[in-house]
C-alpha cells in the first residue's frame, strides 16, 4: 500500500487515509490530530458534506450559528452549504476521523495546506499559510467567511 500523506493545515496535523482517486470520487478520509490551540475561519463547502468522529479530547464546533462541543466518541456531521468552524480551545491534544463525501477536499489541503517535511512540528498557520488558504479555497468551493 502507498504511504499515506500527512498535511499541515491551520495547526492540524491531517493523514490521508483515502483520497478520490481511491474510492472512485465517493469520499475522502483523514485522521487529524491538534497538539494545542487551533482554529479553521468560519466557512462553508459548497461541494462536499463532512462527518468528524472524535477519538481523544473535546473540540468546539459551531455549525449554523449554534455552538456545541464534541468529545471523545462523538460524530457530528456538517453538511455542504452550512456554516461551520471547528476548534481547539483547550489546549489539549485532540485526534479525530474526518470523512468528506463526494472526494476533492484533499485538493485544498495540498494546495492550502503543505505536505509535513521530515521532523516538521506542527504550529499555528503563518500569515503565508492563511494566505495559501485563502487563494484555495475558492478553486475548491470553499468560502471563508472570517479570518482567524
């Protein structure tokens, strides 16, 4: 089997499980760890629903609006077309399944995000990492409605 990439992406470290070119475009999966503190912006996917089951730790999610937090074996599910943001707050180290259907998010984390370098330790995104998002985001029906 071929090793499975792992990206950096707004403080997350994310390891692709399975991308579009192996499930015939039906989805895509991550498993994503955050060591400390980390936030998307609020956004929205026009093309894609996703599904995040939390394996350790506690994240906030807020989806339409509506704040809730999500803990160790919870699912919450986000669907394409709501507004959403997920974060980090407490400081502690989280490790959660992230599944999107159809494929085509591991599109953006390659063109936002950047492959992990050898011994690379996972920090807060750059101004040039919000930047690289930013200019994604649009090619992959991401709208991003706040900043950080």
């Amino acid at each position: 089997m071929p090793s499975q990439p792992e990206y950096i992406l707004a403080g997350v470290l994310m390891k692709q499980h399975l991308a579009g070119d192996q499930t015939a475009g039906a989805l895509s999966m991550f498993e994503n760890r955050s060591t400390g503190p980390s936030r998307t912006p609020i956004h929205v996917h026009e093309h894609d629903d996703e599904a995040l089951h939390m394996l350790e730790g506690e994240m906030r999610a807020i989806i339409a609006g509506k704040e809730q937090s999500i803990r160790a074996g919870e699912t919450v599910f986000l669907p394409r077309g709501i507004p959403h943001q997920l974060m980090n707050i407490s400081g502690q180290p989280t490790h959660y399944l992230l599944l999107c259907t159809p494929s085509g998010f591991e599109g953006f984390l390659a063109e936002g995000g950047h492959l992990r370098a050898p011994g690379e330790q996972v920090q807060a995104p750059s101004p040039e990492d919000i930047e690289r998002m930013k200019a994604a985001a649009p090619r992959f029906g991401i709208t991003l409605l706040t900043g950080w």
